[in-house]
C-alpha cells in the first residue's frame, strides 16, 4: 500500500528544482533509473546520520521514501511535469 503523498515537500521540492533548471531532468532521470532508484534510497536511508539538521533528516527520509515507492516515484514524476503541460 502506497503512503500518501506529501504535496508540501513535493511542492517546494519542485519549486526548487524549477529554480535550478533541472526539473525535467530529474523527471527523466527517476523514470530512466527505475529499480536502480531503490538503490538511492538505500544510500539515503545509510547516510541519514551523518546529515546534519533535523529538517535536513526529514526531507533525505522523505526522498528515500519516495525512492524506493514506485508508485509515489511515478506521481511525483508527473507532479515534476504538471507545470509543462499548462
């Protein structure tokens, strides 16, 4: 079962992305991994001590749950790629 996405974190994740210029990319790039993405995840889940900041922890969680969830990768994909579309 799928958690629910979070449309708060996803909101300023891509705000940021779209700052940078790279939202497509990374679009392109969750789709292209495919299950090597549950491999990130893992990496993130690892690292996660030695990240400091407790928002900073709460936000690398968030990306690994979204990671290693194929279903959330696919809509947050599509979230990535609302803006185009209008």
């Amino acid at each position: 079962m799928t958690n629910s996405p979070d449309l708060a974190t996803w909101a300023k994740w891509r705000t940021a992305l779209q700052k940078w210029g790279i939202h497509a990319y990374v679009a392109t790039l969750l789709e292209a991994l495919g299950p090597l993405n549950v491999v990130g995840a893992q990496f993130l889940y690892f690292s996660r001590p030695f990240v400091p900041g407790t928002t900073r922890k709460s936000q690398w969680q968030a990306l690994a749950r979204l990671l290693e969830d194929s279903e959330q990768r696919d809509l947050f994909t599509q979230f990535l790629q609302e803006r185009d579309l209008l």
